[in-house]
C-alpha cells in the first residue's frame, strides 16, 4: 500500500526549526526522532545554549 506524500507525518526540527516528514527508516521509533538530520542531531548542545 503506498502512501502519499501529503500525509505523511510531519516534525519541526528544535535546532534548524524546518519542517520534516515520516522516513521509512523511522517507522519503528518516529516517537524518538527529533532531528531532522545527523548534523542537526550533532549541533543540539549550541542550539540550546542559543535559546537562553
């Protein structure tokens, strides 16, 4: 069954703040995904400390 892009579930990234979409690599834990991608999962520590 395909899905189509539209629905797919969507996340705002904490770090860069874009908006990004359900990956089939994710279907097992998507609760757990925050980022968006590897450097912004890297960069987590300087985006906080931005936000103070």
């Amino acid at each position: 069954m395909a899905q189509h892009k539209l629905t797919l579930p969507q996340k705002r990234c904490p770090v860069c703040g874009l908006m990004f979409s359900w990956r089939k690599k994710w279907q097992r834990n998507w609760d757990s995904v925050l980022y968006c991608s590897e450097r912004c999962r890297r960069h987590k520590a300087t985006a906080s400390e931005h936000n103070r």
